[in-house]
C-alpha cells in the first residue's frame, strides 16, 4: 500500500518534493491541458468501460461525463482569483481568495452506483489539482477491476492509484495520513471514518445514507406522484442512497396510493418483474437477508415474493406500517416501499423531525403552501418537490446530506471549492506607512484623535 500512497511523511522527504513538484506541476497550463486531453480520451474508450445496462449508462455514465464537461468548460473560472471587499485601511491593496490544491485525498466509494461515487469525486479531485488514491467499493467487484485495470492507463498512475480491496485494506489505507477523505457509503462506516480521520486531523466529506422519506399531499395528482416515486423507489431495485425510503399520506388516500403504485410497478418492470430486463437483483446474499429480515411483521400490500438463489425480491408495498415496525429501524436499500398513515401535514412534520435529518425530503403537492412549509419546517440534505432524484442531475445544486445523513457536499463546483483549500491571500504595497500609524504603539492621545 505504501508504495501507492503519494502523501509524503515527516521521514520521507524525497517523496515528499516530489509531491510538491508533481502538484506545482500539475497546476501549470500544459498540465491542464494533459488532463483535458486524457479525460477526453476516457470519453472515448467509455463504451468499452461500461457494462451493457441501460441503467449504467443513463445513471452513472452520462454524469460522470457531463461533470467531466463541466470541468473542462468551468477550470479556469473555478480556479482563478476570487477578489472579495476590501476595508478603508486595505484599500490599496489586492485581496481576493485564492483556490489551492488540498494535496492527496483519499476516495471510498459505495457498491451502488459504483462509478458515480466514485469517479464524481476524482473529477473534482483532479480539477483542484491533487493527487488521488481512489479506492473502489469490494462489493461491486466487477466495476473496482475495471477502474483498477483502466484507470492507470489514461491517468498517471503515480499520482491517481487504484486501491482495490475490502475492509481490512480500507482500514490499512485510513491508517496514512491523506490531506482529505472524501467517503460515500453507510453512516455507521461513516463514524469509523470520520475516527481515523481525526487522527491525523484530516477532513473528511462524509456521504452518506438514512431514510429519506416521502410526503404524498391528498390535494394533488397521486396518478403522477405515485409514478415518479414508483421509478425513484425501484429503479436499481431500491439500492440508491436517495430513494423514497417511506411514505407518509393521509389513510384516506393510502388505497388510492398503493393501486397507482401497483398500476405503475406492472407498467415498468410487467407482471413478472423477475424475468424483466429493466429490474435489478439484490447485490448480495448479505443484503437480500438483511431487506428480507426487515419485512417481518408488516401487512403486504403487494410483491414480497422472493429467491435467494438469485438474490430477487420483487418490488413490494408495505401498507399501515407502524414506526416501531422493523422496516422503519434502518435504512431499507431495497425494493420495498412502506406506507406509513398520518393524519396530515402536522404529523408529517413531526414524524420526520423526531427522526435523524435525512439526505432528501420529498414532498407532492399541488399546494405551495404545503411545500413551502416542509421546506421550512424541516431540514434535510435536499429538499425536492413533486419529483424524485433527479436534483442529482443539476450539478449546481451541492450534493450531501446533513447530520447523520453526511458532512460536506460536492458535484460541479462545489467538489472543486470541497477539495481546495480556499487560501485568503492580500498583497500590499510597501508605500502608504502614514496609514499605519495608528496601530504601532505607543499608543498616545496625539495617535487615537487622528
Ligand atoms: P459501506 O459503508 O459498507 O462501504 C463503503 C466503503 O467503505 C467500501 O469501499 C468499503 O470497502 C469500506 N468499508 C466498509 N466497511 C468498512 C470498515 N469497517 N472500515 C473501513 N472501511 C470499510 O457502504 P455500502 O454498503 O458500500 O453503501 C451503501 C450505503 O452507502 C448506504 O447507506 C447508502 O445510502 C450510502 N450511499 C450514499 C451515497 C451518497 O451519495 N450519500 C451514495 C451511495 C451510497
């Protein structure tokens, strides 16, 4: 491992100017340009990287790309001068902040959408201009060799090595001394990070889980809500950070929410999800017992069907589930969606704030006041109206959550300025000593009046 790592140590001082040279180095205009040049051609040899889902390309591809973009087009922005107000006493000075590389950051990415989590923030790593050890999620085994066998060719593998690996060689790699971690993965692994980190003061971004959960409004069109949320719930089978975890609506609309739910699962993925092409399995035998488990005591309102051997559980709708019911102690990651009854927007308020702040609040509604008032009312990473996910997609919007749902938040710009230091710089002149007077003791009567 310690042959991969390029953060120098109080006893290395050769490596330690040679970091210093390759980051300098880096920053230069030719460097750049070597990395406008050798992105683009990961671009090109995209279609070779990807596995033939659909849902890859759609979800993890084309963002990867788009933030690529965004980088190449914003560099010279992001990265120039800030120059900020200036006091009576700095007028004739120059101030502004200046963007500086963090030096070495280590990447730990999740298994779920394994590309996203862990190419987004390389992007942004690159753009700043540090080095990276980027250490892929052992779960999604397939994805980790992939970035492990092509990464090194079209970026130099000096300075962005690939650590594949599982638990005990991420806690090897948290041991060293890095100048930020960025992490996507659970909250629990998240503490343990965040621990290590702390031994060497280093800061962390922390992205991680919770339970995101899903208002339904009785006042607005649950055939389209139930769509959307029916396509953010299953979509990867449930394993996506920023799926509805739950819904929360009114019981007079809670039948009326389970047949469009229904209705929209038969559309998507046919009446026998388990032979159709566009919906997933469980990532492994570990999760599928873990969602299963979870399940126990709730009324079925549709699916539970399972098989281990293959790790499916078909989407499922859990109706008049309680708090104290299993599915509601932990994140779900999967493919079933529990129907929690409150008697409105009051107790759907309350509900969510006697809970962990989570990545995403989710509203329906055709009412503003309503989405005004959970937008008030409560506080999470995001917050996004009659829709789902898809605020993922506007790299403007800073990605994270809050509390135990993360620390910290990237996409676009926002990695870039996470993995810079924003350094305060004011450069003044040597003339105008008069102005200086004042402060230098001693400090008379004759001084202070002037
Ligand atoms: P995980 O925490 O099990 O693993 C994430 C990474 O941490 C992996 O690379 C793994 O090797 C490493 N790891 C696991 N256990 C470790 C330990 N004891 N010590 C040191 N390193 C360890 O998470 P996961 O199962 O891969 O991902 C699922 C979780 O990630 C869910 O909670 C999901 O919500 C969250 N997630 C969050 C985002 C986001 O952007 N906020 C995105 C994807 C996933």
């Amino acid at each position: 491992l310690t042959r991969h790592i390029i953060k120098p140590t109080e006893n290395d001082s050769k490596d330690a100017q040679r970091q210093e040279k390759s980051i300098k180095q880096f920053q230069k205009h030719e460097e750049r340009k070597k990395f406008h040049k050798m992105t683009s051609q990961t671009q090109n040899y995209r279609i070779k990287l990807i596995c033939s889902q659909h849902g890859t390309e759609l979800f993890e591809i084309l963002v990867v790309e788009g933030e690529i973009q965004l980088a190449l087009e914003k560099l010279s922005e992001w990265a120039c001068p800030r120059p900020v107000e200036k006091s009576l006493l700095t007028l004739s000075a120059e101030a502004y902040v200046q963007p500086e590389p963090l030096g070495v950051v280590l990447i730990i990415g999740a298994w779920n959408y394994p590309w996203a989590v862990t190419l987004l923030p390389l992007v942004g790593a690159i753009a700043a201009g540090n080095a990276a050890v980027i250490k892929p999620s052992e779960v999604s085994c397939g994805s980790a060799s992939v970035m492990e066998k092509f990464l090194p060719q079209y970026l130099d593998p000096d300075l962005y090595p690939v650590v594949t690996g599982g638990v005990s060689e991420t806690q090897e790699l948290l041991k060293l001394r890095f100048d930020h971690i960025f992490y996507t993965g659970s909250t629990a692994v998240g503490r343990l990070v965040m621990e290590a980190a702390a031994r060497h003061l280093t800061p962390v971004t922390l992205e991680l889980g919770g339970k995101s959960p899903c208002y339904i409004d009785r006042k607005c069109d649950l055939s389209v809500a139930c769509r959307r949320i029916t396509w953010g719930k299953f979509v990867n089978c449930g394993q996506t950070c920023i799926a509805p975890d739950y819904i929360l609506c009114e019981p007079s609309i809670q039948s009326q929410v389970v047949d469009e739910v229904i209705k929209c699962i038969k559309e998507f993925y046919t009446d026998e999800p388990r032979t159709c092409e566009d919906y997933g399995r469980i990532v492994n035998q570990q999760h599928y017992r873990r969602i299963m488990a979870l399940m126990e005591g709730s009324a079925v309102a549709y699916g539970g069907d399972a098989d281990q051997s293959s790790c499916y559980i078909g989407p499922t709708v859990l109706k008049d589930v309680t708090a104290e019911s299993k599915v509601m102690k932990e994140e779900i990651f999967g493919p079933v969606l529990p129907i929690i009854t409150v008697s409105g927007l009051d107790q759907a308020i309350q509900f969510v704030n006697e809970r962990e702040k989570p990545l995403v609040v989710y509203v329906f509604s055709n009412c503003k006041k309503v989405i005004r008032r959970v937008q008030d009312e409560t506080s999470s990473g995001a917050l996004l109206a009659n829709d789902c996910l898809v605020h993922f997609t506007i790299p403007a919007l800073p990605f994270g959550g809050v509390g135990h749902s993360g620390m910290g938040c990237y996409r676009g710009r926002h990695t870039f300025d996470c993995l810079s230091h924003l350094r305060s710089c004011l450069i003044k002149p040597l003339s105008m000593e008069a102005v200086n007077n004042m402060r230098y003791p001693p400090h008379t009567a004759n001084k202070l009046s002037w």
